[in-house]
C-alpha cells in the first residue's frame, strides 16, 4: 500500500524514530543494593513513560515518544536479568566492591570514591566503577599503601 493511503509517515522516517541499543558492558554486572534499587527503580519510570507514550492517539507523536523508553527498557530488564549483588564488604582492611577509599595525590589533592557496579558510578557524586582505572589498582590495597597511575603516586588514606 502506497503511503498515501495512510496516516503514517514513511518507513524510512518510521525507522528513525528506533534508537540504536544502548551498549552493554562486557564486565560481570556487580551491582550494590543501593545500585540494583537504582535500577529497579529506572525501570519502573520507564515503563511509566512507555505507558504515558502509549497512550498518545497520534501514531506518528506515539513513535517518537516510545522510542526512548523502548530502549531503555530493553537495556534496564537486560542489567536486571544480569545484575550480581555483591554485599557490603565484611571489613575495612582492604579495598574492595563496596568500599569508599580516600586517597593522597601527589599533587595535594585528597579524593574519596566509593568503589561500584557501572550503571551506579558517577564520579562526581563521589562513585566510580570497579572497572575503572583508579578502582582497578585501589583494589585489593590497604591503608598506607601505594600505587602509581600515569606517573602520579596514590597513597591510601583510609577505607570505610
């Protein structure tokens, strides 16, 4: 049937509407309690705003507001099905999944971060992924310890 006949945009405009998936890390999917709350949570809005999309009468508007809430659904039930809670660590002699670490920088500078699953991570906010550079080396480490990272020393300061 020809375009014409119907309500619809074209197929190739209907295709834009799709958003690529979102990438999935390769890493085991260790999350905190706090992190698989996170993404239940971020679920649940989006199934709410695929329910709100839903329901605009509209087909075209209906596609283009489904099309991020479809995608975010696929990568949240995706992380959900994957997600591996790991407890909080049973002590603070090293650091490990869970621990917040502050360290010494050569430079003066004290930074603290809670070490976390990816989907939980934001620097900013004071959490990055266990994947991450710093975590990678901070790990396994004790207070006082050492470790270098693009030429820069970081001490240890303390685990919580």
């Amino acid at each position: 049937m020809s375009v014409a006949f119907v309500k619809e945009e074209s197929a190739e405009t209907a295709a834009e509407t799709q958003l690529p998936d979102r990438p999935v890390s390769p890493h085991p999917n260790l999350v905190t309690e706090t992190g698989l709350k996170a993404l239940e949570s971020q679920l649940q809005e989006a199934r709410e705003a695929y329910e709100a999309a839903n329901a605009i009468e509209d087909i075209n508007e209906r596609r283009r507001q489904l099309a991020g809430p479809v995608r975010d659904l696929r990568y949240l039930s995706e992380r959900l099905r994957t997600a591996q809670l790991v407890p909080a660590p049973a002590t603070n002699d090293a650091v490990a999944f869970g621990s917040t670490v502050t360290f010494n920088r050569d430079d003066g500078r004290v930074q603290t971060y809670r070490i976390v699953g990816e989907d939980e991570a934001d620097p900013k906010a004071g959490s990055i992924s266990y994947v991450s550079p710093v975590a990678r080396l901070l790990m396994g480490k004790a207070v006082g310890d050492v470790v270098t990272m693009g030429g820069q020393e970081l001490e240890i300061e303390k685990i919580a």
